[in-house]
C-alpha cells in the first residue's frame, strides 16, 4: 500500500507534536513511557485494595503486595508468624 506523501508528512507531525507535549526526545520514548503508566495502573488496578492475599492450596499461603522503589509490583510470602499479627490486628480493630 503506497501512502501519499500528505498522509506521511500527517504522521511526522503527529510524532513531533507528541515528543513537543512530552518533552522526550523520541516517538519511541513516548510510546514507551505511555506503555510504562499503562502497566503499572494495571498492576495496581487487579491487586486487592489492602494489598494480602490468601492462596489456597493444602495449606492456606498468605501474600503481601508490595512496591519496591522501581516500581514493581511483588507479592511477597508471608511468614506465620506475620499472618498472626494480622490476625490480631483484624481482631483488635473489629472490637474497637
């Protein structure tokens, strides 16, 4: 498919216009930092609210969502000892 040379220049100022809004230096660093926020809202977005997840398997396995200083996403395996003080913690607040 051949492209008018109209169509091409409209698409060289869109990339222009989006490096000028963005202030990078590239299309592709645009394209790129946009994909990069998406990822991480979604991340957020399918986490719980309170960050814990219980798996069960044979044995109950309690997860903590935590974000590390790049931004990632981990869930981190709780201890017996964690679970614990979470539970106390569930109680604590229930009776108050």
């Amino acid at each position: 498919m051949m492209l008018a040379n109209r169509n091409i220049r409209a698409i060289d100022r869109l990339f222009d216009r989006m490096t000028g809004f963005s202030g990078l230096s590239s299309p592709l660093q645009v394209v790129d930092s946009w994909f990069d926020n998406l990822e991480r809202d979604v991340k957020i977005a399918n986490g719980p609210s309170d960050g814990i997840v219980t798996r069960y398997e044979m044995v109950a396995k309690t997860y903590k969502r935590e974000v590390n200083e790049n931004g990632d996403v981990i869930f981190r395996l709780l201890t017996d000892d964690e679970v614990k003080a979470l539970e106390t913690n569930k109680a604590e607040d229930a009776t108050s």
